[in-house]
C-alpha cells in the first residue's frame, strides 16, 4: 500500500500531471534552451537536483518553517541550491554552461519548482515529498528532452551533435530559432490534448457498455 | 492536518520570524561561499586554459605565451592587470623568438557583442589567424562565422593594410579580401569591422615592428620591465 503510494506520486509527474504539458508550467526554460538535446538535458538535470533538494529541504522543515514566511524561505533555499547548480556546471562542462547562459540563474524563477514546494512538500512526509519531486523533475527533463530532440533533428539534422541525415539534409532553420520552440511545443500538447480527449471517449464507452451490459 | 493547526495556531511572535528568515539566510550563505570556493581555481583554470588554447590557435606555431598590458604607453611584460587597462598577449616559438600579437577584440554583432582574438604579426602586417570567443549570432546562419571552416580559416595570411574588406562570397581578388558567407553577410562584416578597429587602435601602441618585447626569462640580459 504505502509503496504504491509513493510510486504514484512519482509517475504522476511523469505522464498525468507532467508539468510541461499537462500543466503547462516552467515555460521559459522549455521554450528557450530546447534548442538541443544536450542543452536540453542539462537544463533538465539542473532543474531536477534544484527540485529535488529543494523538496527534500522544505519538506523535513516543514514543521519548523511559520507559513507566514514560508514563501521567503522556500525562495532562500530554492536560490542556494540554483547557486550550487550553477557553479557546478561553470566547473564542470563551462560549454554547456556558455550556452545556458542566464537561464541557469533563472531557474529559482521557474513556477514548477515553487509551485510543488507550496502544493506538495511543505504538507507531506519526506518521502512522498522526494518522490513527488523526482517525479516531476523527470516528467520535466523528459518534456525538455523531447523538445530538444525534435528541434534539434528537424532544424540542424543531428542528435546529440552527431549528423544523422548527411550532406543533402537541408536543415530547418526555423526549428532552432525561439519561433521553432512555440511551434513544436504546440504541436506536442495539441497530440496530448488529443490524447486525453480519446482516453475519456474510450473510458466513457467501456463505463456505457458496461452499464448496457448489466442492465 | 498540518496545514489546518497552522491555521489555528495563534499567529508566532515577529522574533521568529526574523529568527527563521536570519538562520535560513544564514545556511544559505555558508553553502553559497562553500560551493563558491571549492569550484573557483577550476573555473579559473578552466578560463586561463581557454585562452591559452585561443591563442594558440590564432597564432600557429606558438608554444610559449605571455600578456602584454599596455600601460603609460608601453607594452609592459606582466601578469597583473587592472580593470581599466588592456591587454595583448605576445606568441614566441620554440626558441623564444617573437611571432605576433593575439589582440582580443570586441564590438556589436548581429544579435549581441561579437567577442573575438586575432593573431597579428607586425613585421608582414598580417592577420594570421581568428578565432570567436564569445557570440549570440542566430544559429544556422550568424554562428558560422566560427563554424564554416572556410570562413575561419580565410583569416590567416591575411594583409590587413589599409583594412580588411569583406566582399561577395567568390569575388575575393586582393589579398586584403575575404569572403563573406553567403546568409550572414552581417555577422561576417562585424567580425571584420572589428577587426579593423581593434588594428586602428592597436597601431598606434604597439611598438615598431622588430623591438617587440622579448619572452621573460629567455630575453636578452637588459631587456627590462621583468622584475
């Protein structure tokens, strides 16, 4: 029981209520740095220690933290684990973190993160709490993933830096430029609007005939 | 049920408040100072290899480097620099004999400031090679200007007197010419108008081609400025 709890605080995130597309949250970074996968995949990461730690934090505090400055602290230590982040990176892959640029910086300003401290870990156990933000971090990693993925294939032939369609390929430019963002992530939640449309229309027939069939 | 005997609870005095917000600022600073010191020698090392690597790169046959910060109207042989003073860096081959200038250099690209360093060598007053160091150029097009190899590469043997004239792609004709890349005709202009003007202002500090300053350590006894 207690273990399919925490499973289902986890792949929420991931499918149901995955903050890019379900929610519709943390839409600078999704927008701005999906210009490839590996930015992509850097951002994620990123966002996902922030979130994670931050969730953890928040969460074994939430006892001690008075709500009427709960807000300042959970900006404080949003903001020390950015920092933390974004250091580490500068060492570490100094590229990457070239072509992130300020929107590392930003990431304390990302709803999603905020949003989950104030819904979920300052009113759940640690543990819920950590897995609600692993959770979401991935179903965020995931949405900046295949955004990056796609932008990167279409607008300059190649995944990862590596060349997949050769020389005639003739990259669509538009698709790395921001208005490439907008377009692909449009199309992205149109196929998961679509989507839950038909999984409704397909429970509410079973629910039909099965009420059909008893009666 | 956490939430609702917060609700109730009688509202905490202002101390606790602070308190909580002081001790929350208070971690958070330690951690921020503690990641801060134990990452900085890598970012600078990371920040002196990369130079290191530029100007090695825009000055071939180099293997010995040394800044060059111009002050009271010489080239002064030195490591420290003030914020307001600029600074070259002066290549020497194996044995320690003078072979260019990298000059870094900067001004307005197409989106956002095109940083660059070049390799000049005074005596043929040429460019001897370019390397971008920091650019925003739109991708797919403006970012060749340090991806089309052809285009970086048109940066060495270079004349650069009177100045460095971008033409159509093809049309090249006189040795101060490069070719612009086709779709980023704007990018490929900046980097040359950088060029130039960094050039016009270096002209008139550097010091006359042949007494350039000697490599510390290896130079000729008298060369002075190296304590």
């Amino acid at each position: 029981m207690k273990q399919n709890e925490s499973y289902e605080e986890f792949i929420k995130g991931i499918w149901r209520d995955n903050p890019v597309f379900v929610q519709v949250l943390g839409m600078c970074p999704m927008l701005a740095v999906t210009n490839s996968a590996v930015n992509a995949i850097a951002m994620g990461m990123a966002t996902f220690f922030v979130l994670v730690g931050s969730s953890f934090l928040v969460s074994s505090f939430r006892n001690w933290i008075p709500k009427q400055v709960r807000i300042s602290c959970f900006i404080i230590i949003i903001a020390t684990f950015v920092t933390v982040a974004d250091y580490t990176l500068l060492a570490l892959v100094p590229k990457v973190h070239k072509e992130l640029g300020a929107f590392i910086p930003l990431i304390v300003a990302n709803c999603m993160i905020l949003g989950r401290q104030e819904a979920f870990s300052s009113r759940y156990p640690v543990r819920l709490a950590v897995m609600d933000a692993m959770g979401m971090a991935s179903g965020f990693l995931l949405a900046l993933f295949s955004l990056g993925a796609i932008r990167e294939i279409l607008g300059d032939g190649a995944l990862f830096g590596i060349d997949l369609f050769g020389e005639n390929f003739e990259p669509w430019i538009i698709m790395i430029l921001p208005p490439g963002g907008f377009l692909t992530l449009g199309v992205i939640l149109l196929f998961f609007n679509w989507f839950r449309f038909k999984k409704d229309e397909f429970l509410a027939d079973v629910a039909a005939a099965e009420r059909g069939g008893n009666g | 049920m956490t939430s609702s005997a917060q609700m109730n609870a009688p509202a905490p005095s202002s101390l606790r408040l602070v308190l909580t917000l002081a001790i929350a600022g208070l971690i958070s600073g330690i951690a921020i100072i503690g990641i801060y010191e134990s990452t900085l020698p890598t970012i600078t090392a990371n920040k002196a290899r990369e130079l290191r690597e530029a100007v090695f790169k825009v000055l071939p046959g180099v293997s010995e480097m040394q800044q060059l910060v111009y002050r009271d109207g010489n080239l002064v042989v030195t490591e420290e620099r003030r914020k307001d003073e600029q600074a070259v860096y002066g290549g020497y081959d194996r044995d320690g004999d003078f072979v260019g200038y990298a000059i870094p250099a900067a001004g307005p690209g197409f989106q956002d400031t095109i940083g660059l360093l070049y390799g000049f060598a005074p005596q043929q007053k040429h460019v001897l090679g370019m390397e971008i160091l920091e650019s925003r150029e739109t991708p797919g097009l403006g970012d060749k200007i340090y991806k089309d190899a052809e285009f970086v590469g048109s940066f060495s043997a270079l004349s650069i007197e009177p100045n460095i004239v971008a033409v159509k792609k093809g049309a090249k004709a006189r040795p101060n010419e490069i070719d612009a890349i086709t779709g980023a005709t704007i990018s490929s202009k900046a980097v040359v108008r950088i060029i130039n003007e960094a050039h016009a202002e270096w002209s008139k500090r550097l010091p006359p081609a042949g007494s350039e300053p000697p490599l510390r350590g290896t130079g000729p006894a008298g060369s002075g400025g190296s304590p």
